[in-house]
C-alpha cells in the first residue's frame, strides 16, 4: 500500500501567495493619491476598453491590478453590491468600509478554498468632503485589508514608487501637481525602464470632492495633456 502524498498547510498557503504575487507583479502599477481636489487615480493602461479604475457608487471608485478577468468580477459584485444596498435602504447607508469588508470576505475565501487564488491587488477609496474624510483601502490576494493614508502603489514595482511617493507627495497638492508626479514615477520606475509615457497610454480618473453626487471624472483628452504640459 503506497503512502498518501502529503503536503503541510503552511506549503500550501506559501505557494498559493508566492503565486499570486508574482502574477501581480508583472502588471503595470496603478496610484491612487489624495490631492486637495479629491482621490486621484493614474494607472498605465493603453487600452480604451478595459479599465484598470472604475465607478463604484455616488462617491466610490475602484481601482486594480493583475488579472483581468478576476478583478472585473469583484468590480461587477461591488457595484451590484452598492446597488442593491442603497435601493433597499438609503444612498447613505453605503460606504467604503462595508465594500472593503465584502471584499475581503470574498477574497480570502477565494485563497483559503479554491485550489488557485486570484491574482489582484484592489483599492476601494471613498472620498469625502475634505482630505481628513477621505477613505482608501487596499486589499490584497487573500483578504488582508490595510487602512491607507494619502497615497497607496499596487503592481509592477509598486515598493519603489511607494518610497518614492514617501519622499515627494505632500498633501493638499493640486490636481495637476498630482498627476505630473504620478505619471513621472510610472515612467520612472515601471518595469520597463525609464522612459516617458503618452496620455494615449494613461488611464487617469478622480473623485472629485465638490460635486454633490457621481463624483467619479475621467481625465483625458486635452485636460490630460494640459495637466501634463
């Protein structure tokens, strides 16, 4: 009678993260920062039709790196999520904290139970009607939650641009003064080496605090290269 193949619990969840991880990253980074305008949000994307920042609700916006295909399906549950959420209560009653939890939830049964985790890295941000009202938080592959303070880096080489961003974000920057700074470090410090990136390779969007409502603003066009001038 042959020996049943055994593998520890702690193998098991080292390779599932050291999996995920470097699934995440060989995408391109994503920023999301405070400005004194709101939450900004800078990814490399050259494409027009799928995007890495995206809509949640009124006043939430949702931004990813990795897979495609696995970060669109959390996208698609939180929206319906916020949906169904200020339908049968009020507009109100939804948050960035109640979607970051579902997210987590979500996430970390995903790597506990399924035989492959998703490789994504989320940020869940809410913006407020000033700075210190903010919200951002980051989840990572196995439902970790981390409470972010003005600005957060995700794929790619998102340690060195977040010790970059250490050094050179101050808060209340402008708009403009943002973007400039994001877009330097994704040239910067991708993973292709130093190079100068396009608005026609960017995806940049903001939740822009003075609107009442549907804060969420895509940047491109001629306002992009003018911020970028």
């Amino acid at each position: 009678m042959s020996v049943p193949f055994y593998v520890s619990p702690e193998q098991i969840t080292k390779d599932k993260a050291d999996f995920a991880r470097k699934g995440i990253a060989r995408g391109r980074s994503v920023i999301v920062l405070q400005v004194a305008e709101g939450i900004l949000f800078v990814a490399e994307n050259p494409s027009r039709a799928l995007h890495k920042v995206s809509e949640i609700y009124d006043r939430i916006a949702f931004a990813a790196v990795g897979k495609y295909n696995e970060f669109e399906n959390l996208r698609v549950a939180g929206v319906r999520l916020a949906d169904m959420r200020g339908y049968a209560y009020d507009r109100r009653d939804v948050n960035c904290r109640s979607l970051a939890n579902a997210y987590a939830q979500t996430l970390g049964a995903i790597f506990t139970e399924a035989q492959k985790p998703y490789e994504v890295e989320i940020v869940v941000a809410e913006v407020g009607t000033s700075l210190d009202e903010d919200q951002i938080y980051r989840l990572t592959f196995d439902g970790s939650v981390a409470d972010e303070h003005g600005y957060v880096a995700m794929g790619g080489q998102a340690e060195a641009i977040t010790n970059a961003l250490a050094a050179d974000w101050r808060e209340g920057m402008t708009l403009d003064s943002g973007i400039k700074l994001a877009v330097d470090l994704l040239g910067r410090l991708g993973a292709e080496g130093e190079r100068r990136l396009e608005p026609n390779q960017l995806e940049v969007a903001i939740l822009d605090r003075t609107r009442p409502r549907r804060t969420f603003q895509r940047i491109n066009g001629a306002r992009l290269k003018e911020a970028l001038a």
